[in-house]
C-alpha cells in the first residue's frame, strides 16, 4: 500500500484545476460577443431561409447608365442591378433590412437609395405581411468586380445571422434586365 504524500497530491489538485480553469476560459470565450455570426453562402438562383424571411437571388446585370437616351443616369463606378425575390414565412410583419455587397478584402457598400430609372425598384423602406412574397430590384454603385451579397438577419449581433451570395464580375451587353414573372408593366 502507498503512502499518502501530501506534496504529489497537492501537484496532481493543482493540475487538474489548471486544465479546469483553462477549460472554463476556452469556453467563455467561445461564448464572447466577439464570436463571428453564424455564416453561409448560397449561389444565385438557390432559395434559403434567414430567419423568417426566404430569399432567391434571380440575377444580377452590370450597366453604365440606367434610362434612355434623353433621360440617363450615370453611376460614380457602375451601376450593379441584382433582382430578389422574398417571402415572409412568419405570422407578423417583418421589416427587410437593407442590402450590402462586399469585397473579398471585407469593405461593403450598402445599396442606393434613389431607384430612378430601375424598372421594378425594390425601394428602401420594405415591409411584408405575413406569409406574403415581394420581389424587385436592388442598385448599387460600385467597381466592376465580384462580389457578395450579404444578408443579414438580427441587429442583435450575438444572434445575427448572415448569408452571402455570390455576385460575379462581368461586362453585360446592355440589354434591360428580363422582366419579373407577374410584375406589373413599367411606364
């Protein structure tokens, strides 16, 4: 039989707390603020929930000036036109939260708030019903490059979650973008 040493004993207490205090220490800080949301990439044309919304990013079109001839707008860098469509799957009203493309270096740019000479603008102050579907035109004013389109869903940035889309750089011949299915015409 072993006799008790009061000093191994005292190591072997010691240790077991260290690896208690640092398991304790690791798992406040998997739980810290500072954790990155909830993250997920999904490609144009793939319906996904996010929260109580369900989204589908149709298409996107590149242009250097919107409207015709007589009457055009031309962007800063150039114009990004990105058609959605949403629904609200909950039973109460949701507000959508503004639009935001970023880089692959993280710098975001949020979408226009002037839609003249988008056909079948989105807008900016969007509400949807219960269980009711919106779909529209999203404008940006950027650099030709990729991009994702980053939807979120919270301001609560603990339980924020985020879905990106894709978004590729390309020169479009300039032909409008096609029409949405049972949109009403544009004037």
């Amino acid at each position: 039989m072993r006799k008790f040493n009061p000093f191994s004993f005292a190591v072997y207490a010691s240790r077991r707390s260290g690896l208690l205090i640092g398991s304790l220490l690791m798992l406040a800080a998997c739980n810290s603020p500072d954790k990155a949301p909830p993250q997920a990439e999904f490609q144009m044309g793939e319906r996904f929930s996010l929260g109580p919304l369900t989204y589908n990013v149709q298409e996107s079109a590149w242009r250097s000036q919107l409207g015709d001839a007589g009457r055009s707008r031309h962007p800063e860098q150039r114009f990004l036109l990105v058609t959605v469509s949403i629904q609200n799957n909950s039973n109460s009203e949701v507000t959508i939260p503004p639009f935001v493309v970023r880089t692959a270096a993280g710098q975001e740019f949020t979408e226009l708030s002037n839609g003249e000479g988008v056909d079948h603008w989105l807008g900016l102050i969007r509400t949807i019903k219960p269980k009711q579907f919106m779909d529209g035109v999203i404008l940006f004013d950027v650099a030709l490059a990729s991009y994702k389109l980053k939807l979120t869903h919270s301001s609560d940035t603990e339980q924020e979650r985020v879905a990106f889309v894709p978004i590729p750089a390309r020169i479009d011949i300039e032909q409008p973008i096609a029409p949405i299915p049972g949109a009403p015409p544009q004037p």
